[in-house]
C-alpha cells in the first residue's frame, strides 16, 4: 500500500510553496548550519517559539510570520547551544550583498569573466575577500568560487530549457572557455549531459503542444 502524505505534512507543504511566492517578514542568517540536519534542528527551535512555517536552507532562515524582538532574542541563545549562531546585522547584510551580486553576475553581466569575479566583489564590498570567503563558507556550506561554478550551471539549465540555446551560444554567453569545458563543469555538478537537457526541452515542448491539441478539440 502506498504511504501517503499526512494532511499536516501536505499543509505544510502547501504554506511553503505560497511562502515562495511572498517576500519574507524578516531573514537571519546562520553561521554553521550547513546540512539537512542542521537545518531541522533549528526548524524544531522556531516551532517551540510558535514560527510554524519557515523557509529555512542552507545558511538562512525565510520568516513569514511576526517574530519578536523577545523571540529572536531566546532563538539566539537557543541555536548557540546547538552549536550555531546567528550573524550580526552587518555581517547578514553583507551576505545578502554578496548572494544577490554574484546572481547579477551571473544572470545580467555578459563581460566579466569568471576570475574576474573576485576583484569585482572586493570593489562593491569594503571587505578582504579572504575574510570574506571565509564568512560565506560558515554560512552557506560552501567556499564562493564553488558557489559562482554551481550558479553559472543553473544559468546554463535555463538557458536550454527555456531559451533553446546552443551550446556554443552559452559556451560563450557564460565565458567558459570552450564547449568541452561547460560540458565537463555541467557533468561535474549534475552528473547529466547538456544533450540531455537539450532533449527534456523537446519533451516538454511536446507535452505543451499534446495539451494545445486537445484544448482545440
């Protein structure tokens, strides 16, 4: 017999997909909590101050409810004892800097090049990169060279699901430096081809156009 969701757990689910959707109330960001476990554990912290519905990944918690100045105060002596701790507001800013210039690197930047992205950090943020580095790892579980390679991968996702690029036009959208090296950086982190997007595009275009088929009917 299949096991289905429980109502609660399909509740939850269901707030989670809407709170996608809304900007947060409030983000805390959390040195140390870099695994799924991590993650629950201070999931069942908020839930003992009343937070129900959380957005929490890896180095940050999403709120979309009220949370008091008294609740971040006992949430922070609480994760302390888990071993995790929760940024000051300088250093929460800066994370945030960084997350959203690297994602308009990314996404909206088609001259600088990928190892130009380190001097170009260092001149938008009046931090020592090292130092930096280092935060970004505590939080994120994962060092920023790294985190750029799995965005850039994301982009390229996109860019053949929905644009129905080639891979020579995002070879050199991207500035990797030729399409053996997308192709191998690709593998790397999804263990999947570029052609295998490439033919999850054809079978989603004609799904669509099943689905066109039979409204005309």
């Amino acid at each position: 017999m299949r096991n289905y969701p429980k109502t609660n757990e399909m509740n939850e689910n269901n707030r989670n997909l809407m709170n996608a959707s809304r900007k947060p109330i409030l983000k805390i960001y959390i040195r140390y909590m870099v695994s799924m476990r991590c993650e629950k554990m201070v999931g069942s912290e908020l839930k003992i101050l009343g937070i129900k519905f959380p957005v929490i990944s890896r180095g940050v918690v999403e709120l979309f409810e009220e949370f008091s100045t008294e609740q971040l105060d006992k949430f922070k002596v609480q994760v302390r004892k888990l071993g995790f701790e929760v940024l000051d507001d300088e250093n929460s800013r800066l994370m945030e800097s960084v997350s959203l210039l690297i994602v308009d690197l990314v996404y909206s930047n088609d001259v600088l090049l990928k190892d130009e992205y380190p001097e170009y950090l260092m001149k938008q943020l009046p931090f020592n990169y090292s130092d930096l580095s280092t935060l970004f790892s505590e939080v994120h579980g994962i060092n920023l060279p790294q985190y750029i390679v799995t965005l850039r991968i994301e982009r390229v996702k996109e860019m053949l699901l929905y644009e129905a690029k080639k891979v020579r036009e995002i070879t050199e959208k991207l500035h990797f430096t030729n399409a053996a090296q997308l192709t191998r950086s690709f593998k790397k982190i999804t263990g999947l081809t570029p052609f295998y997007f490439k033919q999850l595009h054809k079978k989603r275009d004609e799904i669509s156009r099943q689905v066109g088929s039979s409204l005309n009917y």
